[in-house]
C-alpha cells in the first residue's frame, strides 16, 4: 500500500513562497554588494551597481519559475484527459 504524503499542500506551498522570499533575499544581497563596494571604493555609484545585480537576479529566478511552471503545464497540454479541450469551445460569442 502507497504511503500517501500528509504534507503535500503544504510542500506546494511552501515552493510557491521560496519564489517570493528569493526575490527579497537577491535584491537584499545585490544591495549588500552595492554598499560594500561602495564603502571599498567610494564611489557612490557603485551602490547602483549592487541594486541592479539584486534586480537582476531577481528577474532569472522569476524567470526560471515561469519555465518550471511552464513545462508542468505542458505535460497537462498532451494528457489525453485535456486533447480536446478549448476554451473557444466553453465560450460562446453571444456572451460578451
């Protein structure tokens, strides 16, 4: 007999946070970075240069739970379950 997981909703969840707190944790450490090169260098500018690494980072990791989320949701595009499902056929044009 298969052990179900207790927990599963709760996993799920706490993926779909780890997005969010990452997004925080990149832009904080770009910063960081910034305000340590400024302080090495002294070169106000340089704190910019921290803030955009954060902001860029942070953007790859949006970007990388996009193509994640992405190819779960197209394995469900070839289950047979959902082949001839279109949303062109649950709307009618008398509707709107």
């Amino acid at each position: 007999m298969a052990k179900k997981i207790k927990y599963k909703k709760v996993i799920e969840g706490a993926e779909q946070l780890s997005l969010g707190v990452s997004i925080v944790v990149a832009i904080l450490i770009g910063v960081a970075i910034g305000v340590g090169l400024k302080k090495i260098f002294g070169l106000s500018w340089l704190l910019w240069i921290g803030v955009f690494i954060g902001l860029g980072s942070a953007f790859l990791n949006i970007k990388r739970a996009y193509d994640a989320q992405k190819k779960e949701l197209d394995k469900l595009k070839d289950d047979p379950r959902y082949k001839d499902y279109s949303l062109k056929d649950d709307l009618d044009d008398d509707e709107y």
